[in-house]
C-alpha cells in the first residue's frame, strides 16, 4: 500500500504540473479538432484511389484510433518528455536523491504521469467521437464498436509513446534537443516495417495502421474486386468517391492477446530506463577518467564561504536611462561567440565539408545540400529567445540598456549570419547559374528560420517548439509535398511568402519580448 501511495502522488503530482501549462491547453484542443475532422471525415480512410468507407461507428472510431496513435504518438511525446529533465535543472532531483525513493520507482511514476496525460486526451477524444457521431448517424451508434479500437489500439499505443519519453530522459545525450530530433525520424522510420512487412507482425505494428488497413483493404476488395490499391490515411478530396461497407474489426481473443503483447515492450523500456537512470548522481557526469580508466584525481579545493542567499523576489533595476557608449557590433560579436560555444571541432569540420560540397556539386544537389546545411546548426537556433530562461539570466538581460532594440536584433542577426556563412556555398551557386527562383528561396530561408526560432523561443521560453516545428518543416520541404515545401524543385510557396511571415514573426517576437519586458519591471 505504501508503494502504491507513492507512486500515486508522485504522478498526481507530476500530471497537475504538466496540466497547467499553455502547451497542454493547446495539444488538448488540437485532439478535439482531430475528433471533430475525424468524425466529419475531413481526415480520411481510403483504398487508393477513391474507395471510401462508409461512415459508421466502427470506420470512424478506427478513423479516431489511427488519427491518435499517429498525430499524438508522433508529437504528443514532446508534450510529455522533459519531466526527468526537469527535476535535473531544478534541484529537485537532488532533494529525490536523499530520500529511499529507488530508482525504479521514481521512473514508474514518471511512465504513469506520461501515461495519464495521454489517456486524458484519448479519453475527451471518445467524447468527441461519441457527441459527434450521434449527432451524424444517431440510428446506426454503436458504443463498443466506437470505443473499441481506440482502447485496444491507441492506449497500448500511448502507453508505449510515455515509456520512450521517460527513456529519452534518463538517457543524458538524448535529454535535450538531439533526443527530439532522434525520436521525430525514429518514429518516422518505426513504422514502415509494419507496413512494408508481407505478414502481419503485430509487435511491428504499435500505431495499428496494418491491422486496420489490410481489414479495409479485403472489405473493399470484396465489394469492388477490381479493387488493388493500397490503403492510406490522409487529408485529401474524394471527387467520386465508391462507397462500400467495412463492420470493423472482430475483437476477439486472439487479436485483444495481439494487442495486448505491446505492455511487454513497455515494460522493457520502462526497466531499461530505470536501469539507466543514475538516481541524480552528480558524479557520474562529472567525473573524469584517465586513459587507463580509473578515475582522475580531483584537486582540493579551498574552503570558501559561502555567500549570502538572495531573496527570491530580488530584482535587478532596469537600466533604461544609462548613458554611455554602447558598440553594436561588439553585441553582434557576443552573440555570435555564444551561437559557436562549445561546439567540437568536428562539428566545424563538418560545415566546412557541407560548404565545399555546395561549391562543387552538380546543381540539383546543391539544393539538398543547402536544406542539409540549414538542418545541422538546429539545436543553436533553437536556443534563441530561451536561452535567458534556460540558464536563469533573464534578470541580467532585461536589466540591460535597451534589451528589445539592442539585444533581440542582434541575436537575430548573428544567426542570420551564421546561416547565411554555413549555406553561402550553395547562394553563391545560385547567383552565378542566374538561378533567380532558386537564390530566392535561399535569401527567404535564411531569413525565415532564424525568425521563427526567434519566435518560438520567445513565446515559449523552450526550445522544444522550434525543434519539433522545424524538423517537420524540413522532412517537408524535403519530401516536396504540400504547400509547406519551400525549397523544392517545384515550390508552391514564394519566396515573397516567406519572406513576409519572418517580418510577422519577428514582429511577433518583438511584441512578447516587450510584454514580458514590461511584466518584469512592473511592481509587485
């Protein structure tokens, strides 16, 4: 009972945290939205080209359940990773460590807080589902057949999505920005097995795209036997659609067991990530080996005294009427040196070949190579506009001179130059090929992803938003679908367009620096 009340007010705790953030407000009405598109059909079920369902209460509670496991096993992750992290930067941690919390439990009430916030999505998703198809089809409900899928589906589904959030966060290298991006192409490149497989492998297959799709498939195979393409899910129009009827999934043992084999694979990783959690320790990161690996001598250091602590309401005065010579570029120099901070030497080795490949590769490569260069200085955008709250400095920024006309434009510019420095190879390309649309889009990003790191940094005070937003924003462009793809061989977004949005978003960003500029100085 004693465990059971620990981990019960650990994730309770955990949950109410996670609960009052802006992110979950929005993620939550981004799951009624997905309810609503899924219930109305906007986002649709079809045997390629144009065989549809037809909408009853098991096509669009399997509509649901495919809609949940991908949008939010793909992005929900971001939402929940980071509680580990948290307690790092905090403290917390620290204070955990000297209780006889073991490891095992602590990241068991990490999984169940994850788990929960999820499972309360999934659960005003039904709602929706339920509201909305009684409102469609009232005659033809059917509460098991809705509900079904999305429980034996969707929740082993998110149980497993909360278990690699809590691995990602014992892991150290893959607790920050690299661990968002891993996850973004893990998942990506995760479900093609199940997909591509030519037997039905349930543990292959966590999101139920297989198991939902080959049902479909055989049902539209049999109502129209000239039926051979393959099933997709995608928001598209269906100009004449042939309807056939598909009575969903027969839910008996076999299937439930199938299903049911994924808490396995959660326990796995949930027992991996309490074997790797270092329980706090501090030395662990901190110590240094020698080469023959035992542990380096750590010198003694001199007893210091300790400063006075701070009251937690202390505040800096701004300093808007001080005089004095300022030098901008010196600002623009600062801002550069802590873009390049402690990157390896490697990582410069690296750019410099990225560079050279611009200059000398065929030109259609050389558009590959550009977005290529724009991807790998990702995780220094996304510091911008957060790196004041990451490492606690907001009280000496905003106290300077003129933080929003000297410090924010010259952050902006300096990763401006830093993009433009990395991918000049490919400009200068351009603008000798006479490439006009192509030297276009090159200006128009690198003015647009600075701006929209800027921006989201700033809003946020988190980095997370950016990272996931850009890498989605590249595997786009890459692919060269839809109307997001901006540097594509054939672009259906100009230039012009993106141009215009980095000044709204800087704009943007400018109107939240000067709101919490003013929040900062107001009196108590």
């Amino acid at each position: 009972m004693k465990v059971l009340r620990i981990l019960f007010h650990m994730a309770r705790a955990d949950f109410l945290e996670r609960s009052r953030r802006y992110s979950f407000l929005v993620t939550l009405g981004v799951v009624v939205w997905l309810g609503y598109a899924s219930a109305t059909s906007l986002i649709k079920m079809r045997i390629a080209p144009d065989y549809l369902g037809i909408s009853n209460s098991p096509w669009i509670g399997s509509l649901m359940t495919l809609t949940v496991t991908f949008f939010l096993g793909w992005f929900g992750f971001y939402l929940i990773k980071g509680s580990v992290a948290r307690d790092y930067t905090t403290g917390v941690g620290q204070i955990i460590a000297t209780t006889p919390l073991s490891r095992s439990l602590y990241v068991l009430g990490k999984w169940m807080s994850n788990f929960f916030v999820l499972a309360i999505m999934i659960f005003i998703l039904m709602l929706v589902g339920v509201v909305m198809n009684l409102w469609v089809d009232p005659a033809g409900f059917d509460y098991n057949a809705l509900v079904a899928p999305i429980l034996i589906i969707a929740l082993p589904c998110m149980a497993l999505v909360a278990a690699l959030a809590v691995l990602f966060d014992t892991v150290s290298w893959l607790r920050g920005g690299l661990g968002n991006v891993v996850y973004f192409f893990l998942f990506g490149i995760g479900i093609i097995p199940g997909l591509q497989n030519p037997r039905y492998i349930p543990i292959l297959d966590p999101t139920g795209f297989r198991l939902i799709g080959d049902s479909i498939a055989a049902a539209a195979k049999a109502a129209y036997p000239e039926s051979q393409g393959g099933f997709t899910f995608s928001i598209t129009t269906v100009v004449e659609p042939k309807l056939f009827l598909w009575n969903g999934i027969a839910w008996n043992l076999q299937v439930v067991l199938e299903r049911s084999g994924l808490v396995v694979i959660v326990a796995g990783v949930v027992l991996a990530a309490a074997l790797l959690f270092d329980r706090f320790n501090p030395s662990r990161p901190a110590m240094q080996r020698s080469r023959k690996g035992k542990a380096a001598p750590q010198p003694d250091l001199p007893a210091v005294e300790l400063p006075q602590s701070v009251p937690a309401l202390a505040t800096l005065t701004p300093l808007a009427g001080a005089r004095g010579r300022f030098r901008f570029d010196a600002l623009l120099i600062a801002e550069l040196r802590l873009l390049l901070k402690g990157l390896p030497w490697w990582w410069f080795a690296a750019a410099l070949g990225m560079l050279l490949a611009q200059l000398i590769s065929e030109m259609e490569a050389v558009r590959f190579l550009v977005i290529a260069t724009w991807v790998w200085p990702a995780l220094r955008l996304s510091s911008l506009g957060c790196r004041e709250a990451r490492y606690d400095t907001t009280q000496i920024i905003f106290s300077a001179p003129r933080p929003l006309i000297n410090q924010l434009p010259a952050l902006w510019l300096a990763a401006t130059g830093m993009l433009a420095v990395l991918s000049l190879g490919g400009g200068l390309r351009f603008l000798l090929a006479g490439d006009s649309a192509s030297l276009a889009y090159w200006l128009a990003g690198v003015v647009f992803i600075p701006s929209a790191a800027l921006a989201c940094g700033v809003i946020t005070r988190s980095s997370k938003l950016f990272e996931v937003l850009y890498i989605f924003w590249i595997y786009v462009t890459l692919q060269g679908i839809g109307d997001l793809g901006a540097f594509t061989l054939f672009p259906r977004f100009s230039a012009a367009s993106y141009l215009g949005l980095a000044v709204a978003l800087l704009a943007l960003a400018a109107w939240v620096r000067r709101s919490q500029l003013t929040a900062r100085n107001s009196p108590h």
